[in-house]
C-alpha cells in the first residue's frame, strides 16, 4: 500500500517522509499505533484496500466511477487510540491550559491597578467564570497545577489558589450565585496590594527584617485602596482584601481586630491564604503535603478559625491527621495518616452514633467524589464525652494496628 499522506499534524506520526510504500509489517505497525486519524492511499501506486459494501448497484457504479477519478483515498484507521489519556491526565491538563491562560489575566489586571486605571470588570469576571467552572469539574486538578510557583508568577497564582479554595467553600455551602462570586473574587484580588511590594522583599527566601516586614504589612491597606478607587468591587472582595491577615486571637494586622469583628469572608480568606502559601511548591523550599499544612494549622493557638478550617477540610475532602469525624454512614471516625498523599481521605470509624456506643475500629477510604461514605463534619471531641481525646485516639489507632 502506498501512503501519500498523513492526516492531522505531522508531529503525531513516527516517519520522517510524507510518502511511501508500506512494505513490512513493522512500518504497518507504526502506522496503526500512531495517533493519526486517517491516511491517504494512493491506488495508482499501491494496493487498495477491501472497498465498503454497496447498498445498491447503483452505490456500486458510482463508487468504481469516484476511484477512476480519485486515485488518492483518506483510510480511516480502526477507532482505536495509540494510547488513552486517563481521566485524571485530561483533568491535568485541562487545569494546566486555565492556570496558563489565568496567568497571564491576572498578570494584566494587576498592572491596570497599579497604574491607577480602572478595574476590567469583563477582564476580572473572565478570570472568575474560568475558575468557577474548573472547580465545577475538578478544583482538585486545578488545586495541584496551582501549587508549582515561580517568583514570577507567585502573587498572580495564589491568589487563584485562594479564589479556588475559596469557591470550594462557598459550593460546600450551597450559597447561591451571587455569593459565591463575591467571595471568588474575595480570593482573587485579596492580595492585590503586593504589587507595590519591591520583588527581592516579596521573593526574600529568608527571614524578613523589621523594616521589610513593615512594608509587607502596609498591603492590605494599600491594596483595599486601589480597590476602593477602582470602583464597582464587592463589599465582601474590599473586606477580605483588608483583613485577611487579621487572627482571632486579635494580634493580626493591620488593626489587631478580634474574633467578633472579623467577619466569615476574612476567616476563609486567611484559611486558604495560609494553606495555599504553605503547600505551594517554590524553588527555594519543598512544600508540605496538604495533610500535613491542615496539620500544623490546627495546632495553631488563636491565629484560624477552627470552624472556618473544618469547613474547608469538609469541601475538599482533605482533613488534619487525628481529628473526629461524624460520617454520614452514622459512625464517628478518626481521620488517618494519609500516606502516601491521595485525594481520597483514610479514616477509622469506631463510634455508632444513633446506638451510642464503640464498635470494632474498621479503616475506611472515604472517596473524593461525594460518592459513598461522606464526611459530615469535623466534631468537637468534648462534646462527645471524649474528654481525654488523646487516650481514645491512641486505643482506637493502636485497635486498628492489632
Ligand atoms: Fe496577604
Ligand atoms: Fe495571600
């Protein structure tokens, strides 16, 4: 059979000529594996191939009649792929080609502030239909593409990480449209006052000094600034812009409020802020495994909202090691080490709650796709009567080990 030619792009097919007589089985082989959709035969010079059955004679004359005039025939190859892309890789690269495109839109939004000129709403709300819809497919995927930053590119991809995290949220919540946009944009331009921030400050791998802290600090206010006068910004997006370094324990900044008036948005706001800053992968240190950054955070005295943090964890299904559970299967359960890191969450479940009572600890993986088992939320192990939280959790643990 002689091939004239290839369909679809030459990078997709192994030979290095257009043209030529398949003579062998392996150059048959290259064809048929390779991801090109079709090839053209020429008949003048080669074999044909088995033509299709006519439906009618007359099909038939007008089908010998076409390959007197058409010597060169496209061949569809059998619908069968070189190889299949998994569902996870499609979702990879997907979220790869958005953060790319959010890259560069963000980088531009930004600049616009600091100019001084008027936001782009269209610019901004393109940004923000792009996201919401990813995390409508799988904020997963986008979450992990978020996480590699360079220093180029650190400001503009965290705060699409925050606006994602924060989308979770709000879905989670079951907040209607409007809100749930309010508070994406929230993540998106929460940090917008950095850009007044010199480069070699905000890239600074080591301990800042009390002069660059202090320029550091001055961004909520600045940023709530050029959000003010560019106009048009939700009241929700200007608050969480402002106070998002606040903590509960009132020694945040700029103002060192305390937990009462810091509102819902701001909490969620310096939840996602920290854990995507902790496990962003930059060239200067590892990140942490999310577990292991839900981890430190819950430890953390006064500075999150547990309630706030629980919430997130529910969403993404992502929890601290050894916290208390309720399921949705009537059992409380312990969160696991999760190892190696996986989207699904490793719990034990020991705790019949309708019976009130311990039953055998049993390891169950509680998948990410709110099919099956589900984590309702994250329990106060004193309101359980679990008052010495750290016996149970080692005898219910080491149960499991035995
Ligand atoms: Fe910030
Ligand atoms: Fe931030």
């Amino acid at each position: 059979m002689y091939v004239a030619g290839f369909g679809g792009s030459w990078f997709e097919h192994p030979f290095w000529r257009p043209k030529f007589m398949i003579e062998n089985k392996r150059d048959l082989d290259k064809v048929t594996h390779s991801s090109v959709p079709y090839v053209l035969i020429d008949e003048t010079l080669g074999a044909s191939v088995e033509p299709e059955p006519a439906a009618c004679e007359a099909d038939a004359d007008i089908a010998a009649q076409e390959q007197r005039e058409h010597p060169l025939r496209r061949v569809r190859k059998a619908r069968r792929p070189a190889f299949q892309m998994t569902k996870e890789a499609i979702a990879h690269r997907r979220a790869s080609q958005l953060v790319n495109r959010t890259k560069q839109q963000m980088r531009r939004i930004f600049t616009d502030l600091q100019m001084g000129w008027a936001l782009d709403r269209a610019d901004v709300d393109g940004v923000l239909d792009n996201i919401v819809q990813s995390v409508g497919e799988d904020a997963h995927a986008l979450l992990n593409v978020l996480r590699i930053k360079t220093k180029d590119d650190y400001t503009f991809l965290h705060s699409a990480a925050v606006c994602t995290l924060m989308l979770c949220v709000a879905r989670h919540r079951g907040m209607d449209e409007a809100e749930t946009r309010d508070l994406g944009l929230a993540g998106l331009l929460h940090d917008v006052g950095k850009i007044g921030i010199p480069d070699e400050v905000l890239n600074k791998p080591a301990r800042l000094t009390d002069p660059e802290f202090s320029i550091v600090k001055n961004h909520p206010e600045h940023g709530h600034k050029l959000l003010a006068s560019a106009g048009d910004i939700a009241a929700t997006a200007l608050d969480v812009c402002l106070h998002h370094h606040e903590k509960i324990d009132g020694t945040g900044y700029p103002f060192g409020l305390s937990a009462e008036n810091i509102s819902f948005a701001a909490r969620l706001g310096a939840v996602c802020d920290i854990f995507d800053a902790l496990t962003s992968q930059r060239a200067y240190k590892d990140a942490w495994s999310p577990q292991q950054a839900l981890t430190k955070m819950w430890a953390w005295e006064g500075h999150l909202d547990h309630a706030v943090m629980a919430e997130l964890m529910v969403a993404l299904n992502l929890f601290a090691e050894g916290l208390l559970v309720k399921l949705s299967n009537d059992r409380l359960a312990i969160t696991l080490h999760n190892d190696p890191p996986g989207k699904a969450a490793p719990v034990v479940q020991f705790f019949a709650v309708e019976a009130e009572e311990m039953v055998a600890p049993q390891k169950i993986i509680i998948p990410n796709d709110g099919k099956g088992v589900r984590v309702l939320s994250v329990e106060e192990p004193g309101e359980w009567g679990f008052d010495d939280w750290d016996a149970v959790h080692s005898r219910v643990v080491d149960a499991l080990g035995a």
